[in-house]
C-alpha cells in the first residue's frame, strides 16, 4: 500500500512537473506572441521604413520639386531670354522712337528753317498794269560767336543758305542754277517763261549756291541806319551783279531784257523809301505788307512809268550781332534774300522770282536798280523804270 501511495504521489509529482512545464510553454509561447506582437508593434518601424519610402518617396516628390524648380528655372530662363529678347524689341522700340524723333526733329527743322527764312514780299507795280504780289516768312537770329582767327568769318544769313567760315582774299560769288528750275528761256518767243516748280530743286539749291566773305568785307564797318552813300552803291552793284549774271545764264546770254543798272536817281529812290519805312515804323511782318504810299510817293516823285520792289527781312540789326555790323554781313543777307527769293519762293507764287528776272515790265526799257537798307534791317530791292 505504502510503495502504492509513493507510487501515486511520484505520480501527482511527475503530472505537476509537466503541467508545470506545459505552462511555461505556454508562457513562452504567451511571450512568443507577446514577441509577435510586439513586432507587429515594431510594425511602426515598417511604417519608419515605410517613412523611408515615404522619404524616397519625398525624394521623388523633391526630385519632382526639383524638377518643378528645373522648370521653374528652364521659366526663368526663357524669361530671361525672353528678357535679353525684350531688351532687343526696346532697341527695335528705341529705333522706331528713334524714327519718331529723328521725324519729330525732322519737322522741328522744317518749322525752323520755315522760321529762319528771311522775311521778304514783292510788290510790282506798272501804270498799264498795276499787279501787286505779296508774302512773307519771319527771320530767326543765329549765333556770331568770335574767334581768334582774324579770317574766321561767322553767319548771320536767315535763309538757310550756307556760307563759308573764312573770308578770302579774291572772294566773289554767283547764282547757280538748279536742276528742274522752273523758269527757263524759251527761245522761240524770246522770253522768260514758269513751269513747275519742285522740292528737289529747291533742296539743291541751298547746295550749290554758298555765300564767299572776303577778307576785306569783313574787315569793313557798316552803320546800318546810316549806310553811306559809296556803301549803298557798292551793295546794289553786288546785288545787279547776281541777278543779271542770272538772267543772262537762263537765257544763254540773249538779251531778252534789260540789265539791271545801277543809277543815281534809283540810289536816291530806294533811300527814300526806306526813310518813308522808318518814318511810319512799318515792319512788314505785323503790317502784313508793302507801304504802298511810300512806294507810289517815291514813283510819283521822281516820274517813273514803272516799278517793283522786293523787300526782305534780315538779321542786320544789333540784337542779331554781336560786335558791329560789317560789309561781309550786309552781303551775306542780300546773296540769302536773292538766293531764297528765286530758288525757294513758293510761298509768294515766285513773284519775287518774276521781279529779278524782268517779267512784267518793259523788256526794251532801261531798268534802274537800287538798295536800301532801313532801322529795321529790312532790305529794299528797287527796280524802276
């Protein structure tokens, strides 16, 4: 009985010891699980590596930022190119602003050269027909700046015709004739006749006709409001000298009207008329025109059949010209008033044109010719008969 029971309870021993060791597996299999669980725990770090993805995947985005950024710069590239290009269309703008003010400036000058044309008007009057032609531009002042040099001639034309800038000795001077001029001979009716005249002509002739100073007329003082007789008749020869030398190169030297003669009593007539002008302070410009009753006086006075002035505006008076006035600046302003009056007077429908050249009035008849000068600087043509 007694080996039975100690047989029992080394049986019970032996049940205790394996339901022992089943817990312990089970324990171990509790922490197996728990282990599982706890990696399933650390799945996290799955999701870190997951976040590792994500990094890489961050990096794609950044790779894919960084290409947006590439593009972004590829964007600002081209709007930098677009901006070196803009730069070039601001120099195409700046060109064509350019055009602009080149066409600006270019209207400018015209308004100027328009305001520098010397004034001038013609007036021609026969006792058979009595025509009167009228016109005018305004004279603009230019700078007479000295220099050093004894020969350095300074302009003051008003007519946009050009001048040397040094006096010579042997200096003389002439009218050359445009091309397309529009009155010519015709040498069939021995007479002077007007075509048409053009723009081409015209910008030639401020081209080839060119003011030449001498030495000796720049060194010669004239006083405007009281030019002296043997000065008034040097001018007018001067004057006679141009517009005859003009006739006679239309004509190829046929006489199909009388020279212009320089003569005492024209002398005195042209005098008279500017003093009349001084008398009744008339500047053409504001007074719109000839003072008619001067003119007819002086006519009337000294018995004339017939007369024509023409009158032009000048630069002559002291404000326009720094020091005194000399014989080179009279001649200058006389050699730009003919020059404008017959190559550039379309304005005046080229009636100035019409006087120097004789047409109108008696082409068998002596010409007597004179000029004056009066306070005002405007300079008188007188063509009488």
């Amino acid at each position: 009985m007694r080996k039975l029971k100690a047989f029992s309870l080394l049986l019970l021993a032996m049940t205790v010891m394996l339901f022992a060791g089943s817990i312990s597996e089970t324990h171990l299999a509790a922490n197996a699980q728990t282990t599982k669980q706890t990696h399933h725990k650390k799945k996290p770090a799955k999701k870190a590596k997951k976040s590792k993805k994500a990094k890489k995947t961050s990096k794609a985005k950044h790779k894919k930022t960084t290409k947006k950024k590439k593009a972004v710069k590829k964007h600002a590239k081209k709007t930098t190119k677009a901006k070196k290009k803009h730069p070039k269309k601001t120099k195409k703008v700046t060109k064509a602003k350019k055009k602009v003010a080149t066409k600006k400036k270019a209207k400018k000058k015209a308004k100027k050269k328009t305001k520098k044309k010397a004034s001038k008007k013609v007036v021609n009057k026969n006792t058979n027909a009595k025509k009167v032609i009228v016109s005018s531009t305004n004279p603009v002042a230019t700078s007479t700046k000295k220099t050093p040099d004894s020969n350095y001639y300074q302009s003051v034309d008003g007519f946009n015709y050009p001048s040397d800038d040094h006096a010579t000795p042997n200096a003389s001077d002439a009218l050359n004739i445009p091309a397309g001029y529009l009155f010519s001979f015709n040498a069939n009716t021995k007479k002077m006749v007007q075509g048409t005249a053009s723009d081409e002509s015209i910008d030639q002739s401020r081209q080839i006709n060119t003011f030449h100073p001498s030495t000796a007329d720049i060194n010669t003082k004239v006083n405007i409001n009281n030019i002296s007789t043997d000065q008034q008749r040097q001018l007018s020869q001067y004057a006679a000298n141009l517009v005859n030398d003009l006739r006679h190169k239309l004509a190829n030297n046929y006489p199909y009207t009388q020279d212009l003669t320089v003569t005492d009593r024209a002398l005195k007539a042209a005098t008279d008329v500017a003093i009349g002008y001084n008398n009744d302070n008339w500047d053409f410009t504001k007074k719109g025109g000839h003072d008619v009753s001067v003119l007819d006086d002086v006519f009337a006075a000294n018995s004339f059949s017939a007369y024509g002035e023409n009158i032009a505006g000048s630069l002559l008076t002291n404000s326009y010209i720094n020091g005194p006035v000399t014989m080179a600046n009279v001649k200058e302003s006389i050699y730009g008033a003919i020059c404008a009056m017959m190559f550039d007077d379309a304005s005046s429908d080229w009636g100035h044109a019409a006087n120097f050249l004789g047409i109108g009035f008696d082409s068998s008849a002596k010409q007597e010719f004179g000029v004056s000068i009066d306070k005002m600087g405007q300079i008188h043509f007188e063509i009488y008969q």
